[in-house]
C-alpha cells in the first residue's frame, strides 16, 4: 500500500530527518538507510518497522545535515613530521632545491584520517522517536487510502448486487422464449394433434435447467455480503482477494450458461466492476 511519513527534529547540532515511504508490492521488499555510526542499532529497527509494514516496497531513510563546520577528517601530525623530515634529507642529500612539500606530503596514505565518531546513546533515543513519528505520519497516509479504497469496493461490490437482482427479468424472458421456441421447432416436425404435451414439458424443463443459474446467482448474493462483511472487519487483503476470486467463479458459470444477449450485458457488466476491485486489493494489507 502506498504511503509517506516525515519527520524532522534538531538534535544537537545536527538536523536529522526520517522518512518512511512505500509503493504497492503483493509482498514486503524493506529497504534501510542510516548513518553509519548506528548500524548496530539496524536489526533492531529493521525488525520494529517489518512488523508493522507488512506489504509493499519500503524505503526508510535517516539522514542528517550537521548546524555547524563539521570536523571529518584529522592531520597525523607525527607521520606527518616523519614525513618531512625524510623528505628534507633526502633533498639536502641529493642536492634537490628545497621547496613546497606540503602539496605531496598531504597525498601520502594516512597522514589524514577520518575521525572517529563514537554512538550516542541519547542522541539515538532522540532519532527512534523520530523514525517513531515519521512512521505514525505514514501509517496514518495508509489509513486515509484505506478508507478511500473500503469506500469504493463497497460501492462496487453493491452495483454488483443491483446487477445480481437485475438478471431476474431477463432470465423469466429468456424462459418463455425457450419455451417459444421449442414449440414452434417442434410443430415444425410434427402435427399439432400428435404432440404429447407431457413428454413437452419434460423437454422444456430439460433445457432450462441445464441453463438455470438459480444456485449461482445465490452463492453470489453470498460471497458479496462476506466481502462487505470482511470490509467492516479486518478487511485483510489476501481474505479480499480470495473472496473476490469466487465472486468471479460465479459470475463466470452465470455468463457461460446464459445464452441470451441481454443476460451476457449484465454478465459483462458485473466482470467489469470486479476486475476494478481485483486491481485495487494488491493495495490493500
């Protein structure tokens, strides 16, 4: 599920800010940037965060801008010395004019020396509750789509109802065409007085129950009240999905058995607003 969250807060001297962002992903893909000085404290905050994020692809960034000249790197004054020392010999030896060795002096490996930055433990309280905080800014992001998002498969789900009811008519109209049709084929072949209408009837239910979606059109009106159920519970997307494949499996046998133009609309109809649904429950955790 998409969201975002940020915070910021000056510790120290030093600003720092969180950010907590994700993309939709059917599973979770966690991604983890923060100053080196804290990299023992990951795995702790790795394992908060991935208990709470539970799908898409995350990225949590902390990061900081220091509030004054900040000392990185430091001279090695005694290799330095050593350095030139040897060098001054070795150009009083060689006859070599003396001149400005500081440039090649600064170029030699170790003589500067990043600094050594040591954890604190109370600045990193401060920056757990930053991340802390940018987090409740996302998660209340992903709360705001959700209810976007239960709205709209509620609607949906209900136009999908009104579509249910509205194959009642035409299934009565295709019943007495069916009948229609196979009297009027039947006369065809054989006179009026020679009909059996008993033997008839027998053919005429014959056919439409091997074209009666009475049982589908029951387990539809059942599985689209589990999924509003579901919507008002915990509405745990994989629960959607599963719910919304079997929606799909009824309104499939309904639109293969209905041999009728005005049905297959309807039928037609009903796949498209659940094929809107199925797109929007890999959004949904």
């Amino acid at each position: 599920m998409t969201g975002f969250g940020k915070a910021e807060a000056i510790i120290g001297q030093k600003k720092f800010t969180a950010e907590v962002r994700s993309l939709n992903s059917k599973q979770l893909d966690f991604n983890l940037r923060m100053p080196g000085v804290y990299r023992d404290k990951e795995m702790d905050l790795r394992s908060w965060l991935s208990e709470r994020i539970l799908r898409g692809k995350a990225d949590v960034l902390i990061y900081y801008e220091s509030l004054e000249p900040e000392k990185r790197v430091s001279i090695n004054l005694p290799l330095l010395e050593s350095y030139y020392a040897d060098l001054r010999q070795f150009a009083d030896r060689s006859g070599i004019p003396s001149g400005d060795y500081l440039n090649a002096l600064m170029r030699i490996p170790d003589v500067l020396k990043p600094e050594n930055q040591e954890p604190d433990e109370q600045e990193w309280k401060q920056i757990e509750a930053l991340v802390k905080d940018a987090y409740t800014r996302f998660n209340q992001y992903r709360c705001a789509e959700g209810s976007k998002l239960s709205a709209d498969f509620s609607q949906r789900i209900a136009l999908i109802r009104n579509l249910r009811n509205d194959l009642v008519e035409p299934i009565r109209l295709r019943r007495e065409r069916m009948r229609e049709k196979l009297n009027s084929s039947l006369l065809e072949l054989v006179p009026p007085d020679k009909v059996d209408a008993n033997r008839f009837e027998q053919e005429v239910i014959y056919y439409l129950e091997r074209l009666d979606v009475s049982e589908e059109l029951q387990r539809l009106l059942t599985n689209c009240e589990h999924f509003e159920e579901e919507l008002q519970g915990d509405g745990q997307g994989k629960k959607l999905g599963f719910i919304s494949q079997e929606i799909g499996r009824e309104i499939n046998t309904i639109g293969s058995k209905a041999n009728d133009s005005d049905m297959q609309r309807i039928v037609v109809h009903m796949k498209d607003e659940l094929e809107k649904i199925k797109e929007q429950i890999n959004n949904v955790l």
